[in-house]
C-alpha cells in the first residue's frame, strides 16, 4: 500500500504505485489537453507529483518538450538566479565490504590499487584543493567497518576543518558515506557537515538487490529508510539521487520524485540536493554491461523535469558527464557542479599515472582545471559561487526551504557568490579568467536591487581586494 507519510521503504517507494504511475503515464503520454494542464499546474512554481511529472517524461511531442524546456530555465532563474555552486569529491578509501556489481571497489575486485589517506595525507590533499580555490567538499568513503569506522571519517572531517594554508579554508564538508545508524548521524551532524548524500542506485527492489549480491547494502529497506534516520539524528539538509543505467529511467525517475514527496510528507523538509549520475567506465566496469542506459536528450529531459517537479531543490551534476552535456544542462536545472575533480584515492597532491594501478571510482568526463572551469562559466554568464554562507549562517533544514521557496535565498546568495567569487580572482585566479571575473562582479553589483546590500557588497568587494577574507550575509 503506497503511503507517503509511511517509514517503510516499500510503502514510500511503493512498486505498484510507480508501475501504476507509469501505466497512467503511457495512457496520457498523447493527452495533449492533461499535458498542458500539468504544465500550467508547473508554472505556479510550487513543483509536481511523481504522476504528474511522469505524464511529462513520457511525452515525446516536441512543442511540449520545448515548453517543458523553457520553464525549466525560467524557475531554474527564479530561484537560482544565474550562480553555479562549485565544489569538489574528497576520496578518504576506497576499501569496501560491499559486492555491488556496477562499482569498481567492490570487494571481489583484486586488482584496484586500495588506498587509505591519513590524517596526513587528507592534510596534502586539502591543502591541495585549497591551492585550486575549493571552498567546499563532498568526502567519499567506501563501507568497511574496520577501515573505515564512523571513528576514521569524523576524525578526517575534523582535519579538513583545521587546515588553514595562505587564505585557503574549506568552510563546508558533505558527506557521502553508506547508510548508517541514527547514533551515527548524530557524530556526523555534531561534527559540523553540510549535506549528508546517498545515492539509492536504484529504486527498483528486485533489481537493487541483484545489483547488491552481498554486503550490508543488500539491505534495500535499511538503505532506501537512511535519509529518515538522518533527520532523526539532527541532520537538516539531505541530498538525493539514483544511478542512472542500472533500471529502467522511467521507474527511477518515478521513485525519486517519491522519495522527495515522501521526506516533505514527514519532515517537512524535501531533499536539499538531487543528484544525476549516469553510470561511467570503471577499473572493471564496463557501462555496457547495464542495458538501462539513457541518451543525453534524455538525461537533459530528465535533468529539466526534475527542476520544474522539485523546483527548490539544488541540482548536482559531476564531472561524470562531458563539458558538452554539462553545458546543455545548466540552463535546465542544475545548480552546483564539480570542478577539477579527482575520483582516486589522494589524487590530488599526487595525481596517479596512466602506468599504475588505479584506485578511482570512475573515469573523468571533463578534466578541465577549476581555472579553466571558472573562466568556461562565467562566458556562459553564469557567476562560479564559492559560498557556503547559509550553512555557517544557520540557513539550513526547514529555514533554507522557507527562503528559498519563497524565492527570497537570492537576496543572501548573489552578494555571496560575488564576494567568494572575488577572494577566488584575488587568490587563484590565472590573469585572463580574473579580467572576465572583475568585469562580471562589476556589472552584477549593479543587479542588486536592495540598495543597502548593494552598497554592503561594495564595501566587502573592497575590502577582499584589501586582503580581508570570508564575508557574508
């Protein structure tokens, strides 16, 4: 029985509910008068249900998809404006108990290179991604209880707090860690994390289980029930996302948009980011192995309903996807994207050779330098944001929602993302990506309608020029 309000994985993420979603979506995929009804419901900026915005995956007319398209772009403005938050993945190991089938560190896999940093090397590699202008990181750990205790990440997240190099700081860590206890969660919120994310892979029971043969992942309702216990646990801000390739995008699709219903049907809060891999070559993955995969008109379609379903959330795109696929769907949707990432285990101070083994996750699509990254947004128009102001500020959980679906966060987060986007050009920057960047921050101060913080950005761009550091509102 589908019920949203429910604590049991199979009832929030009901089966026949989402076949029945889909079924429904296949009757109307041609119901030209539904579909603009859906679409009119999606211009009131207040998002769609699962049903809804599976009616809209399904239809394949053209005039439709470009509506579908331009209102994507519309609410992604409204409420985001024109920034693009940067950060980068932080691997901490790679040794995991898990057999998941679609993942290179499963555990059968003896020819990774399994690598575990120290509280030393985090040091290096932190002070590595300093150097590149990182503000903001997402530590990723394989699940081994003995490797990596909760003890281990709690210690590395209190590290990468600590390390002060030049005006280099990172002032926000998420974490992508596996499922665990409401004990543990705790740890994690009173260490000081932003965003706790975990992917579900897939939605889909049977076929989640089969993709997770062994290990404590096999458990589909103790991991799908996660982000539950983590708000139980203090944790405010909470980030979704599936693997697509595994199953059907469809079904994925359904159930994601259901797993956000479900965390505003009980908390009140829905998922403060969505992520949307795709699954990518691997040390012994091969992506062709997973007959799910999704075409980039696709992916796009997919990346622009998201936004217009679940129009507050904060969209992630990695370094997975292409310069080309990212640049086509920033407009859509996303929100925050990856820079000069590095999927192996301390990849950063010392990058890994072509000759050794390899311990990433994955291949990089886009292997761009943040610089490079940077100076590609802002010809774009977009301002590259920095700014971790709303999580140091308290702006987190049902407070962040309250804002940022009355569409006021953007009184907060141009100036922010103009003030770290300065320290950025005064620290980091290579001369030409500083040019464009002092012509961008100076027409964008212009744009601030309310004279008073206008006038504050002014003094603190200053000031940043002075060699003060970390303002924000």
């Amino acid at each position: 029985m589908y019920d949203a309000k429910s604590l049991k994985a199979e009832e929030f993420i009901s089966d026949e509910e989402i076949k029945e979603t889909l079924a429904y979506a296949d009757a109307n995929r041609e119901n030209i008068k539904l579909i603009d009804s859906i679409i009119e419901k999606a211009r009131e900026k207040k998002g769609l249900s699962h049903r809804e915005a599976s009616v809209l995956l399904a239809c394949e007319d053209e005039e439709k998809i470009r509506q579908i398209y331009e209102l994507a772009e519309q609410i992604k403005k409204d409420y985001y404006g024109n920034r693009i938050v940067l950060f980068a993945p932080l691997y901490l190991s790679n040794y995991c108990v898990n057999g998941c089938v679609y993942c290179p560190y499963h555990m059968k896999n003896k020819h990774i290179a399994r690598k575990k940093l120290t509280q030393e090397d985090i040091v290096r590699e932190v002070t590595a991604l300093q150097d590149m202008g990182h503000k903001r990181l997402a530590i990723e750990a394989g699940e081994d209880p003995v490797n990596n205790p909760i003890e281990y990440i709690l210690e590395s997240i209190k590290t990468i707090y600590s390390i002060k190099h030049k005006n280099g700081a990172i002032r926000r860590v998420n974490v992508n860690i596996a499922a665990t206890t409401v004990e543990n969660y705790r740890k994690l919120k009173d260490a000081g994390i932003g965003t706790y994310i975990l992917f579900q892979e897939t939605y889909h029971k049977e076929s989640y289980e089969k993709l997770h043969p062994t290990g404590p992942k096999h458990d589909y309702a103790y991991h799908t029930e996660a982000m539950d216990r983590a708000m139980e646990g203090g944790i405010d801000d909470v980030g979704l996302g599936v693997l697509f390739g595994l199953e059907m995008y469809r079904y994925e699709f359904a159930g994601l948009l259901m797993h956000a219903e479900h965390l505003e049907a009980v908390h009140g809060v829905g998922p403060h980011t969505i992520s949307v891999p795709r699954v990518k070559h691997a040390d012994d993955i091969d992506p062709a192995a997973f007959d799910n995969g999704i075409s980039d008109d696709i992916f796009a379609k997919i990346c622009a309903l998201i936004r217009i379903s679940v129009p507050y959330t904060g969209m992630i795109i990695s370094t997975r996807e292409s310069q080309t696929v990212r640049e086509r769907v920033l407009p859509l949707g996303v929100s925050q994207i990856s820079g000069a990432s590095r999927t192996s285990v301390g990849g950063y101070a010392e990058p890994e050779t072509p000759d050794e083994v390899t311990s990433a996750q994955f291949d990089v699509s886009d292997n761009r330098t943040l610089d490079e990254v940077v100076n590609w947004l802002m010809k774009l128009g977009y301002i590259p944001s920095f700014c971790t102001a709303c999580y140091r500020e308290g702006r987190t959980g049902d407070r962040f929602m309250t804002l940022c679906k009355n569409m006021q966060i953007l009184n907060c987060c141009h100036p922010n993302a103009l003030m770290t986007l300065k320290e950025y050009l005064e620290d980091y920057a290579g001369e030409e990506t500083r040019k464009i960047g002092m012509a961008l921050i100076d027409r964008e101060l212009e744009n601030i309608p309310n004279p008073k913080v206008k006038q504050k950005a002014y003094e603190c761009i200053h000031d940043i020029e002075g060699g003060q550091r970390d303002f924000r509102f």
